[in-house]
C-alpha cells in the first residue's frame, strides 16, 4: 500500500464524514429543526427515552451529537440526569444505523440492466436529483430531500474511494497477520478506543472496519473487540462538551463513559466467558467477517448493553454521583426558581429559543404571583407578604437582565424568518412582564400607605376598587395563559377586556371626583385612589402589549397600532361583542 493509497484513504475518509454531516443537516431540516425539542418535551418513561435517545440519534447520524444536546439540557436545568440516563442509552443504539447505511455500498451489479443496481449507479443517480431538488426547486422541503441525497452520494462515494484505497490489502500477508493480533480482546477493544478518540465519530469508526472489511481480512474475532472499544472512545467528545458545565452537566457527560465502559466489561465477560465452553464456530479458525456482518454485531452488542443496564439505571445515577463530588469551594447562591440560559445552544436557534420562552414563561408566573399578593395587601397589609412582592420583583429584574442579554445573542446567530419575529415577541414581552412586576411593587407601596395612615375608603370607592381587582386579575390569567400556551384565542380575547378596564378606571376617576366635591372622600384619598388607578391602568396596557405581540407574531408582522385601529374600528365585528360580555360582567353597581 502505497503514499497514493494512503492519500486515497484519507481522502474516502474526508468525503464520508462530509457526506455524514451533510444527509444528517438536511435530515434535520426536513424533521423541521424540531428533533431536540422533542428531546426536551417527550421524555418521561426510561423507555420512551431510550426510543426517542435512538430515533434521534439515527437522523442526527451522530451519538456524541445527541448526549452533547443532553449535557446542554441538564447544564441548563430543563432536564434531570435521570431522565438524561435513558436518552444518551439510546444514543448508543441509533448510532449502530449508520453500519447499515453503509452497507448499500457493498451492492453491486452485473451486466446490462443489473448494473443499474451497483452502488456507483445508484449513487450517481441520487447525486443527480439532489442537484436538480436543490438548483431548480423552489420548495425548501425539496432543497433539504435534495441536501440528504448529495449527502448520501457523497458518503457512498466516500466508502468508495476508501475501498479501493484498502483493495491492494488483499494480498497483503504482513496486513492480515497485523489484524490477527487484535483478536486479542484488551488490545483490539483499545485499538478501537484509540481510533474512534481520534476521528471522535463512532459512526466513523465503524465505517473504516466495514471497508477494510472487503479485504477479507477481518475476522468476528478482531472486529468484535473493536467495536466494543470504539463505544467507549466515542465519549472524548461528550466529555468535551462538559468542560465548563454545571456539576450534572459533567455528571451526565459521564453516564455516556460509564454505559459504555459497563457495557463493555459485562459483554466481554459473559461472551468470551461462554466462548471459553461453547467455542462458538464464527469465531474459530480466523472467520472472516463483511460489511453486513460488522452492521449486525454492531447493533447487536449495542442493544444487548443496553438491555443489561436498563435495571441498573439508579446505580448509574449514583456512581457519577460518587465521581462528580462536590467542590469544596462555596457555590454562588443562586435565586429561588432562577434558569440559567445555555449558551451551549446559541448553534441551534430552536434549543435557543424554546429556553427563552421556558424562562419567559417562569417569569410570568412569578409576576402573577407578585402582581396577585399586592392586590391583596390593599385591604389587609402584611409586611411579610409586603416582603415577598418585593422579593419576586426583584428576582423578575433578574430575569429581565438574563434573558434580554441572552435573546441579544441568539439574535446574532443565524436565524430563518419565524425564529426572527419569534426572537421579536419575547424581547417585546420579556420587558412588559417586567413592568407589570414594577407595577405590583408600586401598588405595595400604596398599600403601605393606606396602612400606615390608616385611609379609608367609601363604599362607592372600594366596590369600584373591587370590580377593577376581577377584571384585572381576568386580563392578567388570560394573558399570561395565552402566551404559555400560545392560544390566539385566548390573545384575541384581552384587547376587548383591556378596554373595559379603561373605561372602569375613567368612571372610576370621575366618580371619585364627584365624591371629592360633595364631601364624601378626602383629597388623601384622593391621591391613594388616582394612585391604585393608574397602576391599574398601566397593567391591563401591558396585557394588551403581550397579546398583540403574540397576535401579531402569528400573522407575521410586528405592527401593532394597525392592528389596534383596525380591532377597534369594526364595531360589528367579534370585538365589539367581547367588548359587551365583558362590560356586563364588570361593571359598578352604584
């Protein structure tokens, strides 16, 4: 084997990790970029896990790829390690696909018409319609089926090129007795190690047995140790991926190690260990092994590793327990109910922008929570209560700080039109929550006062009070409601309850001024009412905010005064009968 052949294998080598990565991308564009949020959100039973650990794994065409997305998801706190445990066991069984991709390119063909069935062909053939799905298409669905079918020819001309790199290895005695020390189990499993840590793709790995396969030189005997050992080596880039992350971060980097070196140790055993009695025939007298084969051992070994540390799940958990201790050095103390924004998934704008939207929607609730125990203090004040809307404001704030420097970022990744106007909305929201939480404090600090100087209300005045508190604590649950849920029904449902809400505090400032010139109320009364109003009148104006923006992201644009004067103008349209149901439900007695 010559330096032209050596280059030719470097050379397959490189065209099929490209041709890898790129059916993989176009494989997830066509899933619709949404592979890692199923992930996220479908994970609830070990097995369920450990299929959607597989599937994913097998359109990503990558192992290390998936529990590198899961180390992300623990670092962030949006996953448990537990619950990553069982997708990075799928992880290790989706990667044995790509073995089985692999082994088109072994098809070959005769004379004729049957030579349209070998792998050249079939290759060319793909290559040519991806090309034409890609140039001529205008559907971005066509382009992505197009990017996986170049990406294919590509990984098949790749297995091609190493093939005939490796072809004058035949003949070679001094290659094959090479390949016969590696029948030795310790060696060949760190043989593997050794190669899969290098080109950090177990996929990869495999795929170079598969071809120096066709050599006839491979034997069951050398390639089970390797594939056993490649597993483990395909941890260097998950453990990678963990430098810098939280302690469960490394933890679960960890559990991909451990599935692996376990898996390892317990097939070993139990197979070279009933070997030792049965002498298994293939792997007696130097049986050769194909492409086929190395696929069916691959897979084989990687589901029953699986099956035996299925039941040991919890013991996983603890041994990285045992590993990862914790630092000696004092951690920095970390807010009640706080997220952390993953920078790890600024690469992949969905992760990006489903973590905002679990922070925003955090935020949310512990605005309504702020915003509910202050309307509660203006009747009866309680300075623990007083302290914890004070508590929850600030830890808004931070909310506020974290996020909008995060979506500033994920602002300056490469974003299609919908993430654009959805990275639009929250940094729109994300201040509105915000100011309904300065609101809640401002309302507080009148509750204070009314305390203090013992204020009281007339009849008139605190019904009016009371009928405003309902229907702000309607708008409020309905809007935030809408955006947890992203219901447009429940949206469309604000603006007509925004505007009551502002004909109530109108009525309500009239009246009290009324009252101001009979004698009826106090001018201090005067000023604590106007006072509750108007924050009253600025929370329903950023539910208002919140429910367009999430209107108008769904109707893709951000214009929100058209969209008011439009609503507003069409007296006979569903507006105006909301607007009716609501004015009757809310209204003053007196």
């Amino acid at each position: 084997m010559g330096i032209s052949n050596i280059l030719a294998l470097l050379g397959g080598v490189a065209l099929f990790l490209f041709g890898m990565s790129l059916m993989g991308d176009g494989l997830k564009k066509v899933a619709g970029n949404k592979l890692e949020m199923v992930l996220w959100k479908l994970t609830g039973t070990p097995i369920k896990g450990i299929l959607l650990g597989t599937v994913v794994t097998a359109v990503v065409q990558s192992s290390s790829a998936t529990s590198a997305m899961v180390v992300g998801f623990v670092n962030s706190g949006m996953m448990t390690v537990a619950q990553a445990i069982s997708i990075v066991m799928g992880a290790n069984i989706g990667t044995s696909v790509t073995g089985w991709i692999i082994c088109l390119s072994s098809l070959g063909g005769g004379g004729g018409w049957t030579s349209l069935l070998s792998t050249d062909s079939i290759s060319a053939m793909v290559a040519f319609i991806g090309i034409l799905f890609i140039m001529v298409s205008k559907s971005e669905t066509r382009k992505n089926l197009g990017g996986i079918m170049l990406g294919f020819a590509v990984l098949m001309y790749g297995m091609g090129a190493m093939s005939d790199a490796v072809a004058p290895l035949k003949e070679s005695e001094s290659f094959r007795r090479m390949l016969t020390m590696f029948d030795n189990p310790l060696l060949g499993i760190l043989v593997g190690i050794a190669i899969t840590a290098i080109l950090q793709s177990n996929s990869a790995s495999v795929g170079i047995l598969q071809v120096i396969s066709v050599t006839g030189a491979v034997s069951y005997a050398v390639a089970f140790p390797m594939i056993m050992g490649m597993g483990i080596g395909a941890s260097v880039p998950v453990l990678l991926s963990a430098v810098g992350a939280s302690r469960d971060g490394k933890r679960t980097s960890m559990i991909y190690l451990l599935i692996n070196i376990f898996g390892t140790l317990i097939c070993t055993v139990l197979f070279y260990g009933v070997n030792a009695f049965a002498h298994f025939s293939f792997m007696q007298n130097s049986t050769p092994i194909d492409m086929v084969g190395i696929a069916m051992m691959n897979t084989l070994y990687r589901v029953a590793a699986i099956i035996v540390l299925l039941p040991c799940m919890k013991y996983l958990e603890r041994i990285t327990d045992l590993l990862m201790k914790n630092s000696k050095e004092k951690p920095q103390p970390k807010k009640k109910g706080a997220i952390e924004f993953e920078d790890r998934f600024l690469d992949n704008p969905v992760l990006a922008l489903a973590q905002s939207n679990e922070g925003i929607t955090r935020m949310a609730v512990i605005t309504a929570d702020c915003l509910f125990r202050s309307f509660d203090l203006i009747n009866k004040y309680d300075k623990d209560e007083a302290k914890r809307v004070i508590e929850a404001e600030d830890l808004v704030d931070q909310y506020e700080d974290s996020l909008g420097t995060y979506l500033v970022k994920v602002t300056g990744t490469a974003l299609n039109h919908a993430q654009t106007l959805e990275c639009s909305l929250y940094l729109h929201t994300v201040a509105d929550f915000e100011r309904v939480s300065d609101h809640a404090v401002n309302i507080q600090q009148v509750a204070l006062e009314i305390h203090e100087k013992a204020v009281k209300f007339s009849p008139d005045a605190k019904e009016e009070l009371t009928v405003i508190d309902r229907a702000l604590r309607k708008i409020v649950e309905i809007t935030f409601e809408s955006f947890r849920t992203q219901n447009l029904e429940l949206a469309y449902r604000v603006e007509p309850l925004e505007e009551v809400i502002d004909s109530l505090c109108q009525t309500a400032k009239l009246n009290h001024v009324a009252r101001l010139q009979t004698g009826i109320c106090t001018l201090q009364q005067g000023f604590v009412f106007n006072d509750l109003i108007g924050n009253f009148e600025r929370v329903a104006d950023h539910c208002s905010n919140i429910a367009v923006a999430l209107i108008e992201l769904h109707e893709d644009a951000f214009d929100t005064h058209k969209y008011l004067n439009t609503i507003k103008s069409r007296s006979d349209s569903e507006f105006r009968k909301m607007y009716e149901e609501y004015s009757a439900e809310y209204e003053f007695m007196s």
